[in-house]
C-alpha cells in the first residue's frame, strides 16, 4: 500500500500539502465555493463543482475533465469517482467518524483518515491500482466533508 500524509497549511487552513507522494503535492480550496484545486508537480488541476446544489465535480486539466465525481445520495458521505476505466467509491467508515474506505469492485483497496480526532492531518493509504491523481481528489472530497461539517458547527 502506498501512503500519502495531508498536512494542513496552516491551524487554520483547509489547504494540504501532501507528503509521500511521487511529485510535490498540494490541495487548496477555493474561500467561498466547493471548488478548489490539486497541483502535481508542475501540473494544476482545477476541481469544478457543476452548479451550487449539485453533487457532481470534475477535476480538469486545462478545462478537459480527467476524472468526475457524483455524491448519489444527499444524506450519506458518499462519491462515485470515475478517471477513464477505472470507477471508484470513497465512502465513509460510518456514519459517526471522519474516515472514508476507497472502494473498486466492491472491495477496499485504501482507506483515508485523519491522524486523531482533533485535527486535520490526514492519511491515504492505497494500492498502487488506483492513481495518485485518484486518491488525492477522493482525499479533496473527504476533506469537503470535514469542511462542511466544520462550517456547520
């Protein structure tokens, strides 16, 4: 399994470099939107989220979508994540913890959590059969989540 460390920018930011990963690494959020970006290396993907009550994103490389990401249902941490063949879920652990399974076929094949309860450093761990591309943008998803939940407190 690969392992990738999220750490926040700042103590009060939900801006991440990651650790760990083939090429430097960082995850930002745009202020007021669902919207943000990953850079890989000297690559800039944008996260697009497609209108304000939707739950469907793309991540883009000079507007051309390379992955898409549907949340099925309102009520439930769920994402179905597609980057060409290959279709994967992030799915929270349950219903009550920060924690999200990756999920291809049916079985788990990495998991993404954060250090402890009281902080946003984070963990992905995943086979090598899902991209570091793909784990990162389930990883900015989950994040999402946090920051909602956060934002609502």
């Amino acid at each position: 399994m690969n392992a990738l460390t999220c750490l926040p920018e700042s103590l009060c930011s939900w801006d991440f470099r990651v650790l760990g990963a083939s090429v430097a690494c960082s995850v930002t959020f745009n202020f007021f939107t669902e919207q943000g970006g990953i850079a890989l290396g000297l690559k800039h993907l944008v996260v697009r989220k497609h209108g304000p009550m939707s739950g469907h994103w793309t991540l883009e490389d000079h507007g051309q979508p390379v992955a898409e990401a549907h949340k099925p249902d309102l009520f439930f941490r769920t994402f179905e994540i597609q980057a060409g063949s290959l279709r994967i879920s992030a799915q929270a652990q349950t219903p009550f913890t920060r924690s999200f399974n990756i999920l291809c076929g049916g079985r788990t094949v990495g998991t993404i959590r954060p250090a402890h309860a009281f902080t946003r450093r984070a963990f992905i761990e995943c086979s090598p059969e899902v991209s570091e591309a793909c784990q990162i943008f389930a990883f900015w998803l989950a994040a999402l989540t946090w920051r909602r939940q956060a934002n609502n407190q």
